[in-house]
C-alpha cells in the first residue's frame, strides 16, 4: 500500500469526524481501492438505468457516487433513486478509478468516484425555491430571491469560494501584521456619537432612562486612546455600522481592518499597509504585487484624472484646453472662460469608431453627473468632424496633433465649466468611453496612492467648511490660529490607497495635540464646551503624553469583492441587507412590543 500523507489522503486525517472520513472535494487517486466513508449535500442525481450516479457536495467540492446493482443491495438501489436534490445524506464505499471515457478533467475529483454499498438518508429537502446546481450568471435568481433564501444561495461553489478568498485575506492580515509588532485589540460597540460623516445608529439604555448608546462608525477615537496608552501598534477586524443611503458597494454593518500605530510618520504608515496588502492579494488572490505603490497628490488627480480615485488601468489622461479653444468663436467655450471656468479634456484612442448614438449617450451622462454636457471632436481620414469640425482648421488643429496627440480615428472628448463640475464629468466619460471601446489593460493591479488631501473641504449647501477625511487628522501645517484663519487652505497627512479606481483604504496622521485638535473642532462649528462634552475624555488623555501616531482603516468587503470579481459587496458578506437596509432572510428591522419599548423608556410617535 502507497504511503499516504498531508490533508485529506486519509481516515486519519485531522478532518475525519465520527461521520465522515475526509471531505467530498478532497479525494484523490491516492485513496484509490479504500473504503471511505462521507457525508453531505446531493448535488445532482443521473439515472442511466443500470447505474445511478449522485454528485455528492459539501464546501470542499463533489465528488460522483455510483450506485450499482453489482455492489449495491436492492434496498440501497431502490433509497437511492429516491434522492432529490439537497438532500442530506452520509455513504459508505470503495473509491475506484474511473473507465478512462468517464474522466472529467474539469473536476479536482474527477478521476475518481465512489462506489457505494451503504447509504443513510439524515434528512430530506423540501422542494427549493431556488436552485443551487447548475446556476450560471445568465440564469441567476433575482438578487432579491437570493437573500431572501440566503441560506440556499451560500451553498452554491461560487458564493463558497468567495467566502474561502475573504478567509484567507483575513488570515495573510492578521499573519502580516502580528509579524510586524501589531496585537489585536477590541474596541467597545457601546460608545458615544462622534463626527465621522454618516448617522449614527443609536441603542437606549435601559438601566439609564433616555440615554442613549451609539454604534460605531470606526474605532478611531478608541484606537488613538490605545496610542496615547502606550500599546504602539494596534490592529482590529473592526465591525462598523453608518446608518446612511446604501449602493452595491454599501452596507449599514461592514468590517474593515483596522491599524494604528505610534511613533510615525506617513511613510511608516504607507509601507506597513503595502506589506499587508501584498500578503494578502499573494495568499487570497494569487497575485505578486509590486511595492511599493505610486503616489499622486489629491491636487494631481484631480488635475489629471478628474477624481481622487482614478483608474489607471485606462491610458488617457485629462488636459486643459481653455488656451487652445477659448477665442476661437465657439460660444459655449468662451462663455465658459468669461466665467472662471475651463475647458478640459482628453483623447479617447480609437474613439471615432463611436457612433452618434454612442456618442449622445455619453453626452447624457456628463448631464447626469451635473456638467452642461460633453463636447466631442474626431479626427477622420477625410478630416475634423464634430460639432467643432469647423472652428480646429489651422493652427489649432496642429496643435491638437502636437501637443496631445491626437490620430487619425481618435476622439477628443471635452467639458466646460468650473472645475468640479468637469472633473467629475471627465471622469465618469473616462470610464465609460474606455469600457465601450476596450482600453481597460485588462488582468492588471493598478495601485496608486493618493496623498496631501485637505484637511478640510467647503460644504456643497452652506460653503463651511467639513472635515475632508475626519476632524483627528493633523495637519501639515501645525499652527492653530492659521488653521482657523484660513482652514480651506490647509493640507493634511491623509492618504487613500485605490485599486483598478475603487479606494479600498483610507488613513492619516492622527492630531495628538490638544491645542491643534481644539482648533479643528472650531472650525468645524463646535464650541469649546461642546468639544468637552463630545471628546473629553480624547482631549484629556492628550494631556497625559500622546506620542504622534497614524495609521489607516481597510474596507474588507469591498477589499475581498475586488479579489473575486463580484459586481456588489452582497456578495462576499454573508448575511448582508438589501438597498433599504433590511434583511430579507431573517426579516430585520422588525416591530418591538409596546411593553418591550417602555422598558427602554421610549415611547412611539403616531403618524400625523
């Protein structure tokens, strides 16, 4: 007998229970002439008449059971034909090699199957409301049908894989940064409100009539505290929960990975994150990532790319055209000038072959995103066409050759207007032109920092200012009065790290000054008394000795959504709420009794 070792080979394998001897996915030729014994989930049944054969599942994978009258008993037989899908069941039998015409490559268990003599039927499935087998893309059931019967849907292998890729990410976080000094540390989910950009989710306190918890929308103050306790470097898979308007890539309950450390500066930061990220896409994703990443100030990708999250799997980068098209008798363009706007642009490679449908659809989504439109210019064999065909001879089509090369069967597309308006516009026909006509690079790992963001930013409604990241940033240029002076001038040490243009990590130096930190506050509108009452205790524990720290925070859904491919974040959490916040499955949020509600002091409002 061959000697057999390592996972899954044996009955004495460390995964063997009282019910199964190893695994369904994990047998192999080299359990070929053993009896084994497994347990799970009948995955599909083929009744060729003189055998039947069952794919038996489990998360491991399948593997084919045949049942024969050879070696079956005609009481075996006869149980077996009586199998439906998802029926749970546990067999015993000899794993033999399958007849050379019956190999299925396509299976990691494919050259074998399993004879069975001995079946025991544990229990029964009612008829499915949804399929599990068998499923493509094409043929999905609705999403909402999928949550609503989640527990079907995790069966399914793909769904099972994602979960296996979110695991194993976790596992490379957590060995990279224990490897580099950081211990795990919990942080309360009972806290206190605090500024963070989203509503809170409130909980009431029974033992303390009409007060009120709040749920945490990051750990932050916590982990700053850590720091100024002397614990140098903390992390945390933290649960986070903001109750806000939901997107695919939104939930009210999400988990990120959460660092901080002490003695610091950006760099420090910047490189312990790269680390952990290169562990994690080699271990979960199988991709060797090259650290460490470019980096871009946020005044650079707003300039180039329009966003402070760009793609740069996509060549094409914005320009300025006000000098080249202003005064050369196109209205809209000169208008734009008149009123402190600009022109901006940039040239779509094989572009032209757009047609005046396709083009017209990007002109809408350009109005969508709020700009006046999108302007377009081609450059044809036969030469200009577009609505600009007439106003580019000359000289200033020279220079659109020149200066930005642009070809012969490329397009120009352009917006006018304030910059913000036409950054986001640029940006989203950025993405959208580049899908339509192929210019992704396609299989690549676009990483890029972005730094040097503001410390604050000009509400959209009232024009005061908010904070860009969140009110703990420090600042670079440390002054307080200059901070309350001019505090939409001031830059801080805030970075994100994006990925294929999606920011899957976002983190700063930490304000460990009192002084500075009330500053930050006024700006934002608190007073010196409502700064006590929110953060004292922060602001107290700044007076005992707080070294400088920093550190960063990395949205896990959307991280293991991005290994997987999947279209939403729905995807890779287990139990996740639809667009309206509710759990489908379970049926959350629900109706409290009346008597549950006065034990918490709280008393329901009629509708008017």
């Amino acid at each position: 007998m061959e000697e057999r070792s390592g996972p899954g080979v044996g009955p004495d394998d460390a995964l063997a229970t009282a019910w199964r001897d190893a695994r369904c996915g994990e047998l192999s030729e080299l359990w070929l002439d053993r009896r084994v014994r497994l347990a799970g989930w009948v995955h599909r049944v083929r009744d060729l008449g003189g055998v039947l054969f069952i794919d038996l599942r489990d998360r491991a994978g399948r593997v084919q059971l045949a049942f024969g009258s050879d070696w079956c008993a005609t009481e075996t037989l006869a149980q077996a034909r009586e199998l439906g899908s998802e029926d749970v069941i546990q067999v015993e039998g000899e794993v033999l090699r399958r007849p050379p015409e019956a190999l299925n490559p396509d299976l990691p268990t494919g050259g074998v199957e399993v004879h069975v003599d001995r079946l025991n039927v544990i229990s029964r499935s009612a008829p499915l409301p949804i399929l599990v087998a068998g499923l493509t893309e094409d043929t999905l059931p609705s999403e909402e049908l999928r949550l609503r019967h989640r527990v079907l849907d995790l069966r399914r292998p793909e769904m099972i894989h994602n979960f296996e890729v979110r695991h194993a990410a976790v596992a490379a976080a957590r060995e990279a940064l224990s490897e580099e000094g950081f211990i795990e540390v919990e942080t309360p989910l009972l806290t206190r409100r605090t500024p963070e950009g989203a509503r809170d989710y409130l909980v009431p306190s029974r033992v303390n009539p009409g007060e009120f918890y709040a749920l945490p929308q990051s750990p932050q103050l916590y982990k700053q505290l850590l720091m100024v306790a002397g614990y140098d470097r903390y992390f945390q898979l933290a649960r986070c929960l903001r109750d806000e308007d939901l997107r695919a890539d939104r939930q009210p309950e999400f988990t990120q990975i959460d660092v901080e450390m002490a003695f610091v500066d950006v760099d420090d930061v910047l490189g312990v994150c790269e680390r952990m990220l290169k562990r994690m896409w080699s271990r979960a994703a199988g991709v060797e990532l090259e650290v460490p990443f470019p980096r871009l100030s946020y005044g650079e990708a707003l300039e180039r790319y329009g966003t402070d999250k760009p793609d740069l799997r996509i060549p094409w980068k914005l320009v300025d055209l006000t000098g080249l098209l202003s005064g050369i008798g196109f209205g809209i363009f000169d208008r734009t000038v008149e009123e402190g706007g600009r022109v901006r642009g940039f040239v779509a490679r094989g572009g032209a072959a757009l047609s005046r449908g396709a083009i017209a659809t990007l002109d809408e989504l350009a109005r969508e995103v709020g700009a006046k439109g999108a302007m377009w210019l081609k450059a044809r064999a036969e030469g200009w066409s577009g609505p600009l065909a007439k106003y580019v001879g000359g000289e200033v089509g020279g220079a659109l050759h020149s200066e930005h090369g642009m070809e012969e069967g490329d397009l120009l597309l352009m917006v006018a207007g304030p910059d913000p308006e036409t950054g986001r516009a640029l940006d989203a026909l950025r993405r959208e032109a580049a899908a339509r006509l192929g210019a992704l690079e396609e299989g690549a790992h676009r990483w890029l920092w972005v730094v040097d963001f503001p410390l604050f930013q000009a509400d959209a409604g009232s024009g005061t200012p908010i904070a860009a990241h969140h009110p703990f940033t420090m600042p670079v240029e440390a002054e307080p009065e200059r901070i309350r002076e001019s505090p939409l001038e001031i830059i801080a040490n805030a970075y994100d790290v994006v990925y294929n243009g999606v920011e899957l990590a976002s983190g700063s130096i930490r304000c460990h000054d009192p002084e500075i930190q009330r500053a930050i506050l006024e700006v934002l509108g608190f007073t010196r008394k409502e700064a006590e009452d929110r953060f004292g205790f922060l602001l107290e524990a700044f007076r005992y000795g707080a070294p400088p720290h920093g550190g960063y925070a990395l949205g896990l859904d959307r991280t293991v959504a991005m290994m997987v491919g999947a279209p939403s974040i729905r995807d890779v959490i287990a139990f996740p709420k639809t667009t309206a916040a509710r759990g489908l499955m379970e049926g959350t949020p629900s109706h409290v009794e009346p008597d549950d509600l006065a034990g918490l002091h709280i008393q329901l409002c009629e509708d008017d």
